[in-house]
C-alpha cells in the first residue's frame, strides 16, 4: 500500500512538470521538425529539378547530333551523267579527205532516262581561221538520241576537208584544231551538260589516188585541185588505190610538171604503191599548177591539174 502511493505519487508529479513547461517550447519543437521535414522535400525537389535538366541537355545534344547531316544528299552539278567513247581523240588528216569516227554515248545509273542531243563545237577552228567552216565539215549521223538509265548509243562523227581547207595544229600539241562534242538534256536544264574534245590535225598534204584501170583511168579527186598557200609547203602523193592494176609491172607512172617532178619511169607503181614526188610546193612560189596523168598512157591525159597558192574564194578564176 505504501510502494502503490508512492507510484501515484510519481505520475501525478510528472504530468504536473509537463503542464508547467511554457508553451512555445511545444510549438518550436514542432516548427522545428516542419522546417527539416521542409528542407528534406526541398532538397529532394532540386535534385529533382536537376536531374530533369540534365535529362533535358541530354536530349538537346541528342536531337543537335541528329540533326547534323554528314551526307552529300542530292548535290547540283554541272555535268550531265553521261559520257563519250570516242575510238580516235586524236585525228590526222590530210586534204580532201574524209574520216568516219566511231563514238559511243552512255548514260550512266544516276541517268534520268530521255532524250539527249549532241551539238557540235567548232568554234575554235573558226576563231583560227574565218574560212573553216567553208573547207572544214564536220556533221553527227544523228544529233538527238533516247537513253536509259545505263544504256548507250551508237554515232557516227563526220570529218571531211575540202582540197582548199587550212593546215591546223592539233590542241593536242598547243594548237587550235579540235571539235567539242556538247551533250544535254531538257531534263536536266540548261547548263548541264557533258563535253568531249576530239583532237584535229590538218596537215598540208593531199593524196591523189588511182581507184580503177580503166581509160582513161579513174581517180579519186576532182580533175581540177586547188590548193591555199601553206606556210609549211605543199606536199602531194600520188597512190595506185587499185587491187590488181599493175600486178604484171605494168602500172601507172605519173607524168607531171613544175613545181612537181615527174616520176622515175623505172619504178611504175604496183597495187598500193605511191609516188611522193620529192618537192613542198611553198607560198613563195607563186600561183602555179601541174599537170597530172599515166605517163605510160597518154589516153589518160585529160587536162587535169593540181593548182597551188590560190586565196580561198577565188578556186576556179
């Protein structure tokens, strides 16, 4: 009875220091525990905010490397997607000649299939010499041809000089003679096109042929031959073009004159062979002519001539 008093005794002694504590000591403590409990929610907030930027970096140098394009795309260019198989870029000529030059034209797999059309460039003769485009042809068998994606087509270049056409040296070797071969397509515009130079050389030759045996003989150039001055001289060959006249010695000799010489009546010449009578006809020399026939035949003396150093223009006067 006594111990029980005393524990009554105790609890009422501790529930009366409590009630005589102040109050704000009740409401710091309280306060107290708000404020870390504040300061924990903010600090996990700003971490939040954190986390949430980098993330948003993150993805802005994400969406920057994405954005760059290292690629080349679909590029402008100047130059049509074809091009040209030529069998002869460098062509020699001599006068009054003809040359067919095989070509090949081919699209390649970037082609858009269509029409192309090939011109011809000769500009560069002309600016050379004015009268080019009057002894000089130059001409395509077809200037208009349809391609594929990878297809080709076949052409023909044309090249003839007339007996009166100019000696030209190839751009080759630094000169003027070459012919462009311009390709385009309506396709693809104006300005894009694909170029190919075909070099030309025009010497100061001529090369008169013998083609049959017949009376009087037949030859492959005009009875009257006229020449320019050339600053090289004038060079001219006589060739037995036949397949059988001669063959028992008996061929064609080449009776001529000055300027030219005259052959050696001991050397007639066999199928395929040529005389070269050893003399350049040179602008110094005048306007002059030379007659030209079988020596052995005199029935093949009809008035034909080579004329040297005429002025273009005045052929025939």
């Amino acid at each position: 009875m006594k111990n029980l008093n005393f524990i009554t005794l105790s609890i009422l002694s501790s529930l009366f220091l409590v009630s005589c504590l102040p109050p704000g000591v009740q409401t710091n403590t309280k306060k107290t525990t708000e404020e870390s409990s504040s300061t924990t929610s903010s600090v996990q907030q700003s971490n939040t905010n954190t986390n949430t930027n980098t993330s948003t970096n993150n993805n802005s140098n994400s969406n920057g490397n994405d954005d760059h394009n290292n690629g080349t795309g679909n590029q402008q260019t100047s130059n049509l997607p074809v091009s040209f198989l030529v069998s002869q870029p460098n062509i020699s000529m001599e006068l009054a000649q003809v040359q067919m030059v095989p070509i090949t034209l081919s699209a390649s797999n970037f082609f858009e299939a269509g029409f192309v059309d090939i011109e011809i460039d000769n500009s560069s003769l002309v600016n050379y010499d004015i009268t080019s485009s009057q002894y000089i042809n130059v001409a395509l068998n077809q200037n208009r041809v349809y391609l594929n994606p990878n297809g080709s087509a076949n052409l023909i270049l044309r090249i003839e000089t007339m007996s009166m056409a100019p000696s030209v040296t190839s751009a080759a070797t630094g000169g003027a003679g070459r012919v462009v071969l311009r390709a385009s397509s309506d396709f693809y515009g104006a300005g894009v096109t694909q170029d190919f130079q075909v070099n030309l050389e025009i010497q100061p030759k001529i090369t008169i042929g013998i083609v049959s045996d017949s009376v009087p003989h037949d030859y492959d150039q005009a009875d009257q031959i006229y020449v320019r001055p050339h600053n090289a001289g004038m060079e001219v060959t006589f060739m037995n073009k036949t397949m059988n006249f001669g063959t028992n010695g008996d061929g064609p000799c080449i009776h001529t004159t000055s300027p030219l010489r005259h052959c050696n009546t001991g050397n007639r010449m066999g199928p395929g062979d040529s005389y070269t009578p050893p003399v350049r006809v040179m602008p110094s020399d005048g306007y002059r002519r030379a007659i030209f026939y079988n020596h052995f035949n005199g029935s093949d003396n009809t008035g034909r001539y080579i004329h040297f150093n005429v002025n273009p223009g005045q052929e025939g006067d």
